[in-house]
C-alpha cells in the first residue's frame, strides 16, 4: 500500500470509512499490518484471530480499569507507564471494569442464573415467547426482524434472569438502543438512561426490602462479600445496566442479519431447511461468527508483555479487534463467506478469558430458538435492507433496524 503513487496506509478505528465499511480496512491490516500503532493514541491495534485471541485470556498483563470502549478524547491522553487501578472507592466501578481477582468473585456471585444448566432449563419458556411474538407478529405480514421480533424476545428474557419488571418492554428496548446507538450526546441518549437506571435502580430497592421478584443475581450483589464491603443500590445498578444492555443490544443484530444472511443465499436456506431442525445450531454458530456487531474491546497494558510479537509498555492501550479476527484465513477457510454448515474450532464473537460475555449461553439459547421458530412458521420471506438502518460506529456494528416482509406460511 506504499508503493510510488499511492499514499501510506493509515488506518483510525474512528475513520468514517473504519465505522462504516471496516473490513476492506481490516484484510490490509491483518495481511500487511497486524500489529498497527497508533503514534498519536499510544495505542496498537491487533487484528489476526491468534493474538486477540492471547490478548483476552491475557489478564496478568492487560487490564480493563479504564473500560473496554475507549473514547478517542480517552486515547489521546497518554498514560505514560502509569497504567489505571480498578476504581472501588468512594463508589466501586461497573463490574466489567475490574480485574482479576476481585472481577473473579463478582462474576462468580452472579453467575449461578447464566449458567448453562440454568438457561437450559428456560428452553420451553423462550419457545413460548418467540412463539407469542411471532403469532402477534407474522399476522401483519410485514415486520422489523430487530426492533419487532428479535428485541423484544432479548429484553424480555434478560430483564427475567435479573428479576426486573418492565412496564413496557419495547419501550425499554427502544432505550437500550438509543443509547448504544448514537454518541453520548446525542438525541435521546439522556432520556434512554434516565429510563434504565429509574427502572433497575427501583428494582433494586425494592428487593433490599424484600420485595418484587425472585432475583438470584441482584440479591447475590445484596448480600455477598465480593470487594470487602456491602454494595450501594446505585453500585448494583451500574451492574445490572452491563447486564441488561449487553442482553439486549447485541443478539437482535445477529437473529436479523443471519436471517438477512441466509435469504441472500437461497441454496443456503434451502439446505438450512432440508436440515431442520438439526441445522438450527450450526447455522446460528456462522451468523455469531458472520453478524457478530462488536468491532473490538479495548484493553490497558499494566505490566511490560509481547503480543503479536511487539513489546507493550505499561499504559499503552491495545485494540483487540473481534470482527477482523472472526475474519481471518489464518483461522477460517473463506472466512468472507457465509457458510451455514462451518465446522469453526473457536470462535471471539462473546470474548474470550476472564471477561468473557456472562450471558453467552442465553444468548446462544434465544438466538436458536428465535431461528428455529421463524424459520418453522414461515415458509418464504424477503428482507428489505434498502430500508433497513446501519448506525455508523467504531464498536456497534449490524442491523439496527431490518424490514420483513412474510411471503408465505408453513
């Protein structure tokens, strides 16, 4: 790319082009410069499978004190060898933002609902939902496969494990996504998270006093030592709205574009079907591998390490890219293309290592469930994505919005 005549590459993960159209970026990268730095952010960029793969289970030397969304306002204030702490006093930080060994004994007292033997046994209840919704849904013929199907059934699921109780679900959902997807200061960002904490903050309370549902994760955070003192309502809050924006943002994007996937692959779908129900599984695997919207999580380095062959120094910060590694050759024969029945050793689309996504068999439950069914009741269906929404984001990628339209039943 540096040839006479053509500029150097240079690559910015808050580029329009990097936020919009990424993976022309990401093939330059992983073939040409996979471990690209970044002079004016202090910050290097990994993109093959292998080492974002070693830079996730990589606690001892990489911490996420400073968050895993870093801003670019954040990247240029170098740290200079003075990598962050985890912040527990006066107000401890979002769980996802501590290490090892405290990290540890957080997640371990809230794990106990996300585990797989729990969301296994929740099978029937996420049948029954999708198969409410799409009754409520396919009459109208036409549809969102984000925002009217695949949403509700994430928002509603998540807020039962926790043991919250929306009045409104699709209203709660419609804030999650407002405020995942537009910058901070956008419209109806506020108005979205005032919406989530007043609701969890509420649920909160009132299981202190002994009220509302059964919650097994908000009472462990009542109730169990896990930073050597109790937590504030506002410190679970902080919690539960990970949980909750975590559960409810991502899966939508990965049930609406596979289904997008597979309709531009009739001979896919037709083998997908010819295959069912016994394809529903793998199929999902590909559109977690293909759909998958997170572009990277970052991470600190708190202690001198190599990664991908480069010697990191304390407070530099690395980009560990999820959606360049979920396609590289090295790890994926034509990773570039859909391919419903892959047989993938691994996969990054729900991290990998300490922090690895708490809800990952939930979210791999709902979203097998959510294709079997659809795929079960309708018989022929066209996506619309000229009428779909992309948002424009350097870590949220897929369809936020994705019209349906029901061509025929079984």
């Amino acid at each position: 790319m540096s040839s006479a005549g053509l500029a150097p590459f240079r690559f910015d993960p808050f580029s329009d082009a990097a936020m919009r159209d990424p993976q022309p970026l990401y093939r330059v990268l992983r073939d040409e410069h996979p471990a690209y730095y970044i002079a004016q952010y202090d910050t290097w960029v990994f993109t093959r499978f292998e080492d974002v793969w070693n830079g996730y289970i990589d606690s001892e030397h990489f911490s996420e004190a400073e968050g895993m969304l870093f801003t670019r306002e954040q990247l240029l204030t170098h740290l200079c060898g003075n990598p962050p702490k985890p912040v527990l006093e006066p107000a401890k930080a979002m769980f996802l933002f501590l290490d090892p060994p405290v990290h540890t004994r957080h997640r371990q007292a809230t794990a106990a609902p996300f585990l797989k033997g729990s969301i296994a046994r929740r099978e029937a209840e996420i049948a029954a939902l999708v198969r409410e919704r799409l009754a409520l849904l396919l009459p109208r013929g036409d549809f969102d496969l984000n925002t009217d199907f695949a949403s509700h059934v994430a928002v509603t699921m998540v807020c039962r494990v926790l043991g919250v109780e929306p009045d409104d679900p699709e209203a709660l959902a419609r804030a999650v996504n407002t405020t995942v997807g537009v910058p901070p200061d956008g419209p109806g960002v506020a108005e979205g998270q005032a919406l989530i904490y007043s609701l969890l903050l509420d649920t909160v309370s009132r299981r202190r006093k002994g009220k509302g549902p059964d919650s097994p994760v908000i009472d462990a955070l009542l109730h169990r030592d896990t930073i050597g003192r109790p937590l504030s309502d506002v410190e679970i809050t902080t919690d539960l709205n990970g949980i909750l924006v975590g559960g409810t943002e991502t899966l939508p994007k990965i049930v609406a574009g596979g289904l997008l996937e597979l309709w531009k692959r009739p001979g896919q779908l037709a083998q997908v079907r010819a295959a069912f129900p016994d394809s529903v599984v793998p199929a999902f695997e590909e559109m977690l591998r293909f759909c998958a919207p997170a572009q990277w999580f970052g991470r600190t380095v708190k202690r001198p390490v190599t990664l991908g062959g480069v010697a990191l120094e304390p407070g530099q910060r690395v980009i560990l890219n999820i959606a360049s590694a979920n396609r590289d050759p090295r790890e994926f024969d034509d990773p570039d293309e859909f391919i419903w029945n892959r047989k993938a050793r691994r996969l990054l689309s729900f991290g990998v290592g300490p922090h690895f996504c708490i809800g990952i068999h939930l979210a791999r439950l709902e979203g097998q469930v959510m294709l079997r069914e659809f795929l079960g009741a309708v018989k022929s269906y066209t996506v619309h994505p000229e009428r779909g929404h992309w948002p424009v984001s350097q870590f949220q990628i897929g369809w936020a919005s994705l019209p349906v339209t029901v061509d025929e039943l079984n």
